[in-house]
C-alpha cells in the first residue's frame, strides 16, 4: 500500500510540477526511484497515464480521469493526518482564502497581522475574486462569502451580520436636494453596480426582503463597490450598497445615510466556508475562530 501511495504521488507531482526531475526533488528521492514508481503504478493499473517526451509530460485520457481522482485522494489522506495530529500541534503551514474584493481589501487584509502575531507559523495567501470559487477544485482552505447563502453542502459559520445603506455626500444633498421617498430616485442621480442584480443600474431593491423594486438612473456605474462610493463622496450622486463599504465615509461625515419611506433591503451576513468533504486543519479553523471573533467588534456600524 505505501509504495502505491508513493507511485500516486509521484505521478500527481509530476504532473502538478512539470517532471519527474521536479516531482523526484520534492519528495526527496532520486530522478530514476521517482520514474520507477511511475512505471510501477502504470503497470499496476495496466495502462498508459501520460506520454513521456525529454521536454515534458502530457496527459494519456486514462491519465486524465485518474489524475482527478488520485489528487483528490492524496489531498484527503494529508488533511485526515492533519486533522487527527491538530489537536496536538500549533496551527502551521500555507493557508489559502477566498474573499470577495472590496471586503478583502478594506477589512480582510487588515486583520492579518493580528492574526499572524497569535498564529506565525501559518502563512496566509490572499486570492479576491467575486465570482463564487470552487473551493476543492480550486484548492481554497476557506471563503469568506457575503449575502444570503443559497442551500448547499458546504459548511458555513456566520461570522458578522451586513446591511445595506443609502447615501450622497453633504455637497450633492445641497445641490440636488434630500431624497425622503421611493418616488424621488427618479430625480435623482443613482450610481448603479453592474454586478449586483438588486442595487443595479436600472433598479434598486428596497424593503427588508428586496420585493420593492424602484426604477434608476445614473451619469455613472461600476462593477466595484468601492469605487461607487468613492464617486459619490466627491458629489457625484446616490450610492445604495453593502454598509461596510461606506461605514468610514459615513463616520468621517463624508456622506449623509438617507432614510426613505421604505427600508433598505437586508443584505445578510458574511460567512466563512469550507467544503464538507475537507476536514478543516488546525490552521483553517484558527482563521475562522479569529474571523468570528474579530470581524463583529470591527463591524459594529455593519
């Protein structure tokens, strides 16, 4: 079993790092051992899994289908050791998340010093992205998600709830009067988000469920909430979004909240997620045992 073991990992290094030179120097073992253990488990299996050239490796299709399997295979084997062996050992070892952009730049990074000083064996690796990632394919440790999570088989633990704020800059209330209606969008500038179907560029979603549809327009959209908000702090019209964006605007008194006659939709909360087919590591549960005590004392006026 171990030298079967051994021959599937080779062949995953290999093919992950781009030759059995590579995948023989991170295992730690010769060139030649790495190739025999690659010819024993073509044997073994009876078939061809890549074609060999003195420039690279390629994929047979047989090679393909067993490759999928056998990593997912290894990566499970290496996190059930981690996770039988946490309890006993300090939280270590590469940490990878998934985070929407805007709250990753404006919060996540921010808290990791924090996290370093309590954890400096973990190394952390950022990736924003807000598409929703795959977290096995992708091979993510964690994503923080944002919103109201549609039913599925990951796991979440909700770390801070998140609302949804309207608001203009001083400067642009004096010019272009306050808002106190639904109706009075419609005379005003609205900077829409091309990515949110709820507070887009045509129609923004009002009542705690988003069942209020109210027509917009706007002299200016953008695909990033931030920027959105930066536009709107130098007078540019009305932002309606996610609060955490605009809670430092609004603190410093750069822009005024605006109440209506009907409330802001509710936006949800911000979640941490793992796959339930991973058994979180020492390090992934320390993130979200951090996360869910920092983010709610940053996150007061969410």
């Amino acid at each position: 079993m171990a030298d079967r073991l051994t021959g599937m990992d080779v062949f995953v290094k290999a093919i992950r790092l781009g030759g059995i030179s590579a995948a023989a120097r991170d295992l730690h073992m010769s060139p030649a051992m790495a190739a025999k253990h690659l010819d024993a488990l073509e044997a073994r299996l009876g078939t061809t899994l890549v074609q060999r050239s003195t420039r690279r490796l390629s994929l047979t299709e047989a090679g393909t289908d067993y490759f999928e399997k056998a990593e997912r295979i290894l990566m499970e084997i290496g996190e059930a050791e981690a996770e039988a062996s946490s309890r006993s050992i300090t939280a270590q070892g590469l940490l990878r998340v998934s985070a929407p952009a805007t709250f990753g730049v404006l919060h996540l990074a921010s808290l990791i010093p924090a996290f370093s000083a309590r954890h400096p064996e973990v190394t952390i690796e950022l990736g924003f992205n807000d598409r929703y990632v795959d977290l096995l394919e992708e091979r993510w440790d964690v994503a923080v998600r944002i919103g109201r999570l549609a039913n599925s088989a990951l796991v979440a633990r909700k770390l801070v709830a998140m609302g949804v704020v309207l608001c203009a800059a001083p400067s642009y209330l004096a010019r272009r009067g306050t808002p106190t209606r639904l109706a009075d969008l419609g005379d005003h500038d609205c900077l829409g988000h091309t990515n949110a179907s709820l507070a887009g560029t045509t129609s923004w979603a009002f009542g705690k469920d988003g069942t209020i549809k109210v027509p917009i327009s706007g002299s200016m959209c953008s695909d990033n909430g931030e920027a959105l908000v930066r536009a709107a702090i130098a007078g540019q019209g009305l932002v309606y979004g996610p609060r955490f964006i605009a809670a430092e605007a609004l603190r410093a008194g750069q822009l005024s909240e605006l109440e209506l006659d009907e409330p802001p939709m509710m936006l949800g909360a911000a979640y941490a997620i793992t796959h339930p087919t991973r058994r979180p590591a020492a390090k992934t549960r320390a993130w979200i045992d951090f996360l869910a005590e920092a983010l709610p004392a940053l996150g007061t006026d969410w």
